[in-house]
C-alpha cells in the first residue's frame, strides 16, 4: 500500500462519495457555511498585510529621490563614458 502524499489541501479533508473535485467543488457550493480559510492561513495574510501596511508608510514618509533633476548635461556626460 503507497502513502499518501501530505497535503494542506481543504479537499482532502472532506469525504465525499466519489472523491472527485468536481463533487467537492458542489458540496462547498452547497454548503458554504462549512468551508472556510484556516487559521494558519488567515494569519499568515494578517501578516502580510501588516508587513504590506507598513512598508507602504515608510516609502510615503520616505524623502523624495531626484531622479529627474533639471540638468541633463551632467546624465549626458555619465552615458558617454560608461560606453
């Protein structure tokens, strides 16, 4: 008898008669108040956010790069000789 691969997946989870995804995808539709995301899962995307959240504050309190100054000469002469 083989083992059975490990998995995090919900469809593994749930018997259903014929072990299909097709009859799962049916029984969740049908039955919606029983499926939800686990709590690893809803805590990782917490984090994330969290994470997300925070890098968005710090770029916005950030000072401003000068990446197109007024002078184009001295951009001209750096080009040239990097050739």
């Amino acid at each position: 008898m083989t083992r059975r691969k490990k998995t995090r997946s919900l469809a593994d989870k749930v018997t259903i008669r014929t072990g299909k995804r097709k009859d799962y995808r049916r029984w969740r539709h049908d039955n919606p108040d029983e499926v939800a995301p686990s709590r690893r899962y809803v805590d990782k995307k917490t984090q994330q956010r969290k994470l997300q959240a925070e890098r968005k504050r710090q770029r916005q309190s950030a000072p401003p790069l000068p990446l197109h100054s007024a002078s184009t000469d001295g951009d001209a002469s750096k080009h040239e000789g990097s050739d």
